[in-house]
C-alpha cells in the first residue's frame, strides 16, 4: 500500500489523452477498454485524475456547499450503478485490471514508431469492478462502524461476511498478475490463510466475552495488510505499483481512515444510505434534500393517519347534514 503522504507530484494511473476532459473508456463485450497517457509528472493537469490528492483536497473545496461526498474513497463505495463506477474509472483509471500494456510493448499499427508519451491500455472487468466497489463499501462500513463508541455487533457481522464473500478472489487476481509481470513488481499479495482467517470469522458465533470490534479489527487489518507500506525514491518507480489498478491507492486511503478517522456516516435518509463525511456537529443526512424528503416520509407516517381520519370524519359529517 502507497503511503499516503504525498511527497512526489502525483498518484494517478494515467493523464487524459490530448483535448479529453478525463480517460477514455469504452465498454466492450462485459470489459471496460482504458486508454491513458503515462503520467510524466511535469505539469499540474493531472490533478484532477490525481487520487490521493482529490481525497486530500475534498473537504478543503467549500465553493461549492456542502462537499461530503467528493472524497474518491466515498465515490467509489457509492458507486452502486454501472455509470457511477465507469464515471469513477474514467476520472482514476482501473481498479484491477485484467491487463495493461503500452504502445511500446504493442506497437499501434500505421505508426513508423511510438507516440511519446507512451499510451497505456488496460481492460477492467465490469464483474470485477462490481464486485471489488461492494467489498470496499462492506470495509469502509465496518471501518465507519468500530470507530463508533460501541459498534453494533449485527452490523459488524454482516460487514464481515460480506468481505469474506469478496476478498476470496484475491488470490486469484494476485496470480493472474504474476503471470503478467515481474515478480518484484507486485507489492501485494493476500495470504490464503488470511482470506480463511475472514472467512472464518464470518461463520463464528458471538464471543461470550470478547466484544465484536476485535474480530472487526481484525478483518480490517487482514485486508490493508495484503498491501504493504512502500516509500517510492521516484514517480517511475511508483507508477509501477499501480500499473495494474489503483486498488493500493484505495486501501491506502482505507487504512488512514482507519487510524486517523475523519467523521464518515451513512446518510440517515433510509432510500439513500449513502456515505458521506460529516462537516458539522449532529450531521445526520449527506444533503439538505435527503434531510426534507426522510422528514417528510416521517411526518406524513406520524401525522398522516391522524389527519386522513380527521378529513374522512368531518367528509362524513358534511354528507349527514346535507341528508
């Protein structure tokens, strides 16, 4: 896992190619086709593709109101539709490729030689992404959960089960990655008794006497110790690390959550749920409309009983006296 303070010019997978406002992506055949320049660092255009500074910068952009839900981490554990997810890939680049390659090792045909920069060319499964967007949403869940004063113990459950569904995968990915690369080039790796460590733990009855949080924990550091703390001499040698998705940016991001926790909640509107980082003291809802509609929902099932008996009541009696 990449530290997350920043000490070179950016962490991004890939710049935008020359006039795009972002990657670009297509989806063909149930795969997401990435095309982006390899960053070269040397201007500040990358911002904006540039994840642990876009998490940096969120909560720090107040021209445009309440900001709760800009963070990258937040984008993606929210990301419950197929357009939020490609939305993200196409600002960050792929999470977990199932290949990436240049122009220089795949020559673009018509070309006497290469463009420079080089292009890369990833391709995400969209079952992938789906499924690595619900793990992540299930760790910054449990995450949020434990840095409560007492989690609750059937949210934590269902959080760890969740991940032990997910994280069985892993292994897999991992060694379909070695098969592409150098084995010093990949910085990450889950062990299998890791992922039966989790997986374990998701079919353990309650422990009479240990709180919930400890097996919470305990998933929690499984998952941000499958990518290892590495400080990078060079952006070269740093890019490296995330050819292959920016999955390590993301959990590093998860692991400063979880040491440092910023105030994340989920929306107390109940057909939004979301999460989102909480700006001021006793904030329950992400926005001032899911704040009105889950007050209104409310009102209307307190009071609107009462007052639909009250209108039949006095419909009636208005019938009566014209009788």
């Amino acid at each position: 896992m990449t530290f997350v303070e920043q000490t070179t010019k950016g962490f991004q997978w890939g710049d935008p190619l020359t006039g795009r406002a972002g990657l670009d992506v297509r989806l063909e055949g149930g795969c997401l086709q990435i095309v982006g320049l390899l960053p070269l660092y040397t201007t500040s255009n990358s911002c904006a593709c540039d994840l642990l500074q876009q998490y940096q910068m969120a909560r720090k952009d107040l021209s445009k109101g309440r900001t709760g839900k800009d963070s990258p981490h937040i984008r993606f554990a929210n990301a419950d539709t197929d357009e939020k997810l490609i939305a993200f890939v196409r600002q960050f680049g792929p999470v977990v490729a199932r290949s990436v390659y240049d122009n220089f090792e795949r020559p673009e045909t018509g070309l006497p030689e290469p463009r420079w920069p080089p292009r890369l060319t990833a391709e995400q499964d969209m079952n992938e992404l789906r499924s690595e967007r619900l793990l992540y949403h299930s760790a910054l869940n449990l995450v949020t959960e434990l840095g409560r004063p007492e989690a609750d113990a059937s949210m934590v459950q269902r959080c760890i089960t969740e991940i032990a569904d997910k994280v069985s995968d892993w292994p897999r990915q991992r060694e379909r990655e070695r098969r592409l690369r150098k084995p010093h080039q990949i910085l990450w790796k889950i062990s299998p008794e890791s992922v039966e460590r989790i997986q374990q733990l998701s079919t353990a009855p309650p422990n009479p006497i240990l709180p919930c949080s400890v097996d919470g924990r305990i998933v929690v550091c499984e998952l941000l110790n499958a990518f290892r703390v590495v400080v990078y001499p060079n952006p070269v040698e740093f890019h490296s690390s995330i050819r292959y998705g920016i999955r390590p940016l993301l959990y590093s991001i998860l692991r400063r959550e979880f040491l440092y926790p910023r105030d994340v909640a989920v929306c107390a509107n109940t057909q939004c749920r979301e999460f989102f980082e909480v700006e001021r003291t006793g904030q329950q809802f992400c926005c001032d409309d899911c704040s009105r509609h889950q007050r209104q929902r409310e009102y209307w099932k307190n009071s609107g009983k009462k007052l639909r008996e009250k209108r039949l009541k006095k419909a009636s009696t208005s019938r009566a006296v014209q009788d």
